[in-house]
C-alpha cells in the first residue's frame, strides 16, 4: 500500500520533469558537443566579455552627474543643439534597440558563454538608454519619432526572423556605426560633457561588436550555401539603408563641422573591420567581405562624392569605378578621421 502511494505521488513529478525537457524551457543541451580548440578559444573570449562587463561596469547617474559638474554644465552654441539633438536621438532609441535584441539573444542562444555575453550586454544598453536620456535632458533636447531610414534599420534588425541576423545587423552593423559617430563627435569637441561621456560608451560597444565577431562564425558553420547568401544580401540592403539614414541627416553633419562622407567611409571601415575579424575566427576567407568593400566604395563616391563634383555626375561615376576597383580603398585628405582612435573592437 506504502509502495503504490509512493509511485502515484512521484509519477507526475518525473512526467512533469520529462515535459518541461522535452519543451526546451531549460537548456538542458547547453554543456553537450564537443569543441574544436579554436572554438574553445572563443568561448573563452565570450566568457571574459561579461567578466569584463562586471569589473568595468559604470554608474550612470553618478558619470553623467560629474560630468556636468565639472564643465559648469552642458556648454553648446545654440545653434547646434538642434543638429546634435537629431543625431544623438538616433544613438539613443538605437540603444532600445539594442537592448531589446541583446535581451531577445539572451533568451535565445543555448551556449553558456554566449549567452554570458549577450546577458552583459543587454545590462550596458540598458544604461545608456537611461543615461543618453539624461544627457538629452540636460542638452535641452527631446527625442522624437525617428527619420524612416533609421526606423526602417532598426526594425529590420529587431524583426530579423534569425540569431544569426541580429547578431549581424546588431553588432556588425549598427554597433560600428554608433562608434563612428562617437568618435566623429569627439573629434569635433562640440559638446564638453557629451565629448567625455562617449568613451565610457565606446568602452561597451567595443564588447559588444566582439559578441559578434566570436559567435556568428558558429552559426555561420551550421548553415546551408543558401543560408549564408541570404544573410549577406540581407546585410547589403542594411547598407544602403544605412546610406539613406546619412543623407538623412547629412545637413546636421555639417551644422556639427564634418563632411558627410567622413561618417559613410568611417563607418564602412569599422564594419569591415568587424567583418574580417569574423571571416579570421572562422578561418576562412569570405569572398563576400571583398565584393562588400567595393560595392560600398562605388556608393560612397555616388553617393556622397567630392565637393568638387558634386554637379559632375562623368567624374563621379569615374572616380566610383576606380574606388571600386582598387585593391584597398585610398584615404582621402578629408578622410583623416578614418584612422584609429578608438577602443579596439575585439580587445579581449
């Protein structure tokens, strides 16, 4: 009699276990497989990103705080708080977004040192979605519904049906353009508080372009010819959304001191940066990275050509094909700001 009430009250326990397992709401899979060394080197890699995320953390408030005490305040000419407002407001409900797929990866992905990363992530976005709102505030300025290229960008990637999609748009693309534009901004000095404040975020984003660069080769590997295709179309017409998004802001960089294409090409350079970190952890070259360079090139030149051919469509087709041809794209005198001074992205 003891035995029989003791199989009935323990049966739906072990059913109910089984269940849950079957359903996926644990990882249970996590620690199986077996890794290569080089994938055992990257998971190391994305461990330490929220090790690191732990010891560097900062404290939003108290940062913005003694910032804006030790510059007296924010100090900006008036005349440019409205083109520094409509760029910043862009940075800031880009970091909802990021929140939100750093969150949504999180949940996702099964690895634990991964999910390590993206769960140190999505702790980063949250204060500088919270911190950039301060800063706005102070700035005097109120963030509004954003310009169609960047909510189309945005959408794009927090929709993207794929980890591997988000990953890619999230840290290979949109995270290098948030350091272009903090680097563009602090090159310009336009803002006192605003110009030492970024490095605190371009410390975070540089973790967080390395989650990428560590973890897509992984999923590239179980994917079909046809997959990865897709995924490369995919980030082409994230490019050109991105150019849509520069010339919709083309005049607020020049109200700010730089040319547009000082944005386009730096943040062509950071992303192909990231992409051929991706393509050396992979061990492979990816032809797309060298067919991706030259289609931005031709853009760049049509796009957002010389001030001296602006009216000239001949010399800007002809110095596109030449851009588009080279080997390795050459630095223009007005390109200055391409050379590196910000934090390595995969300094890990």
């Amino acid at each position: 009699m003891l035995r029989s009430a003791v199989r009935l009250a323990t049966r739906p326990l072990r059913s109910r276990s089984r269940r849950k397992a079957a359903s996926g709401i644990l990882n249970y899979d996590m620690f199986d497989g077996i890794r290569t060394t080089q994938e055992v080197a990257a998971a190391r890699k994305l461990e330490r990103i929220y090790h690191r995320g732990q010891d560097k953390a900062w404290e939003g408030k108290e940062v913005l705080t003694a910032l804006i005490e030790k510059h007296g305040g924010v100090q900006i000419a008036p005349e440019k708080i409205e083109p520094l407002g409509r760029i910043f407001s862009v940075i800031f409900w880009g970091e909802l977004a990021a929140w939100k797929v750093s969150a949504e990866l999180a949940l996702e992905i099964t690895e634990l040192e991964p999910k390590l990363a993206a769960t140190s992530q999505a702790h980063d976005e949250a204060r500088h979605f919270y911190v950039m709102h301060d800063y706005l505030t102070a700035l005097g300025y109120q963030p509004g519904v954003l310009p169609e290229p960047a909510t189309d960008l945005l959408e794009r990637v927090i929709s993207a049906p794929s980890l591997a999609k988000k990953l890619l748009g999230m840290q290979l693309m949109v995270e290098p353009v948030a350091l272009t534009i903090f680097q563009l901004i602090r090159a310009s000095k336009v803002e006192p508080v605003l110009c030492d404040l970024l490095p605190y975020y371009e410390r975070d984003e540089a973790r967080h372009v390395a989650l990428g660069v560590q973890y897509l080769p992984k999923l590239l590997d179980r994917m079909s010819r046809a997959e990865i295709a897709e995924l490369w179309i995919w980030q082409l017409r994230l490019f050109f959304v991105e150019i849509r998004g520069v010339h919709d802001l083309e005049r607020d960089f020049r109200a700010l001191g730089f040319h547009p294409r000082e944005a386009l090409r730096l943040g062509q350079t950071k992303q192909l940066q990231a992409i051929e970190l991706m393509a050396e952890r992979l061990g492979r070259d990816l032809p797309i990275v060298e067919a991706f360079r030259r289609i931005m090139e031709f853009r760049l030149e049509m796009e957002f050509p010389h001030d001296e051919d602006t009216q000239n469509f001949s010399a800007r087709l002809g110095r596109a094909i030449m851009a588009s041809t080279r080997s390795k794209p050459k630095a223009n005198p007005e390109d200055h700001l391409m050379k590196p001074q910000t934090v390595k992205i995969d300094a890990l």
